[in-house]
C-alpha cells in the first residue's frame, strides 16, 4: 500500500482575501500550477484565493542570495496557478504567520517576493495590524489610452451599448487599471475580467479596480484581480486606487482609507514617494491535507 503523506497547511485573510499557507521552509514541496488550482478550488480542495509556500531563502535557488538580508521567501502564486510579483494581503497574513508561530525574533523583518525585498512590521499587542512597505507606484514607461468594459454593463448609456471607462495605469508592483466611476454598487458583476483596450497595454494581463470617491482622503473599491477572479480586496490594488486618487486630488494628509467587501486598509504616502499598506490579517485554521491521486 502506498504511503499516505499528510501536507501541513495554515488558512487565512488580509480583509477576506483569503490564503492557504503551506510552510516548506526547506523547500522540499513541490508546487505545480495544477496543485495550486486543486487548493484553491472552493468544492474540490481548501479554497482560496491564492497560496502561499512559506520558505527560507537560503533553501530556495532563485532567492538563496537574499538569504543575508531576509530570512523568508514569499512564495506566491494566483487561484489559476500562475505567478504574481506581489500580494499586499499575502503579505500580511505571511509575516503574521511567521510572528505567531515565533519565527520571527522581532516585530519588524524583511520578506524576499518577486517584487524584491519588502520590509514588513507587526503592529499591537495581539498583532491587530500588520505594516508592508510597498515601494514606490509607477505608471506605464509609455502610457497609452487604456479604456475598460464590463459586460452587460450599460451604465449611464441609453443606446443600451456596453459602457466604456477611461482607466490608468498603475505598477504597484503587480499591473492595474484603475477606472473612477460614481456608483460603485452599478457596476454589476465582476466574476468575468473586464475588457481591458488596448491589449499591448498590459501584456502579461492586469487586475482592474472600480473606485467611488467617499471623502477626503477616503476611497472605496471592488475588484476584478488576474488569474482569480473578483475578491473581497487587494492589497496591491488598495494601494494602486489611492495613489490614482491622490494623483487626481493632491491629498491633504498622509494616509488613504481604502474600504473594500471584505473590510478597510490604509495607504500611508511617506515623504520620500513611497507607500506603506496596512490592515488586520487573520489565521483562522491549520491542518494537513493529502494531494488527491495524479497531482
């Protein structure tokens, strides 16, 4: 009879974008994309929105040079199994992963991503907030016109044709177009991407983020994220809105209130350019799972 082999897990969510973390701080797993799919499928696996493979740097090829500097190789990959530069949300439920369980000898450390080295602090008592330096925004080298549908969306539109928004883009690291509409609830459903014109516009695909203006300084947002699907909210997307929107109204503070379904982050704007992201993030479950027969 063939050897049953159990694979720890941990499950959590930054603002209900939610995770499952496989701790492999050797690097002994492997992680295919069709694994990916199998533990992020809601029926037949744990359900997610993306995975987490929790790794030391020196124990990984790619990162073994970052192993001076960061402990920890964040491993992320989207719900379709494909590669992502960054997940603000993964972020912070990877460092609170790593206080609980005493990896980390203080409340401050740096993360190895595919988006570089990202400095990571717990905030609180109980680690009630979770802090990611997000670098600094960029638009395109060369931007283009970029406009965005949704389907059956006629918004506004009495010909009954699909309603067409200007959007702008935003590397944040990960590719975004961001569209400002007045109603975010008259969007309708985001379960298929949005058509995003023109395609050169964002070769390796994008995550599209709706936003209404609330406030001053106060946003709130849904968003369509590549290789996923809609989410509850995106850390990376939260970040991309508000520095959209202090770009369009200089901000007459230093943080952003991002509200999204699954709850609230903040974007801090520090003097030097660059955004910090920060928000709860929960662990709700562990447990071992087995890798149904063929994957």
């Amino acid at each position: 009879m063939a050897r049953v082999l159990d694979v720890p897990f941990v499950k959590g969510h930054g603002t209900e974008n939610d995770f499952v973390l496989l701790p492999d701080f050797e690097g002994n797993l492997e992680l295919t994309a069709e694994r990916v799919r199998w533990l992020c499928d809601r029926r037949r696996g744990l359900g997610a929105d993306g995975v987490l493979r929790v790794v030391r740097c020196i124990h990984d090829p790619e990162f073994a040079g970052y192993a001076d500097v960061a402990e920890f190789f964040m491993d992320y990959r989207n719900a379709d199994g494909s590669l992502a530069e960054m997940c603000g949300n993964g972020a912070r439920v990877f460092v609170r992963y790593l206080h609980a369980t005493g990896a980390l000898t203080s409340r401050t450390t740096v993360i190895a991503t595919r988006a570089g080295l990202v400095a990571a602090e717990v905030r609180g008592p109980e680690a009630e907030e979770i802090v990611i330096g997000m670098g600094t925004i960029q638009d395109s080298p060369q931007p283009l016109p970029i406009t965005v549908s949704v389907a059956g969306n006629t918004t506004g539109n009495t010909t009954g044709t699909a309603s067409v928004w200007d959007a702008i883009a935003a590397h944040a690291p990960n590719p975004h177009a961001v569209v400002f509409v007045d109603d975010l609830d008259a969007i309708g459903s985001l379960d298929d991407a949005p058509t995003v014109s023109p395609p050169e516009a964002f070769p390796e695909g994008v995550n599209v983020e709706f936003v209404e203006r609330l406030g001053p300084e106060h946003i709130r947002m849904r968003v369509h994220e590549r290789g996923v699907g809609e989410t509850r909210s995106c850390g990376t997307g939260a970040c991309a809105a508000a520095w959209v929107a202090a770009t369009m109204a200089p901000a007459s503070g230093d943080n952003y209130r991002v509200d999204v379904p699954g709850g609230t982050v903040y974007v801090d704007f520090e003097a030097d350019g660059r955004i910090d992201l920060r928000g709860p993030a929960e662990l709700i479950a562990r447990g071992t799972f087995q890798w149904p027969r063929g994957l």
